[in-house]
C-alpha cells in the first residue's frame, strides 16, 4: 500500500503513525475507508478497536 493509500484512509502522517503504532484508536469513518478500499469486514476492524 502506498503512502497515498493510507493518507486517503488515515490522514495525516502523525495520525497514519498513532494508529499504526497502537497509540489512537480506528474512527467510524477510518473503519468505513478500509471497508471500502480493501474489503476488510467492519465487524473486524471493531473488534480490534
């Protein structure tokens, strides 16, 4: 994935590091672009929230 791919789904760099790192949390509208753009089921981004 590129950086312009999680830039899309995350944002900025320093969120894209803090939820990379386990420091922040996945938002409703993160859990939806990764929905989306990789197909991931949503119920497995919540739980891992």
């Amino acid at each position: 994935m590129s950086e312009a791919e999680l830039f899309d789904i995350l944002g900025y760099r320093s969120r894209k590091s803090e939820v990379l790192s386990g420091k922040r949390k996945l938002n409703l509208a993160m859990i939806r672009k990764i929905r989306e753009k990789l197909k991931v089921p949503a119920g497995v981004l919540i739980q891992a929230c």
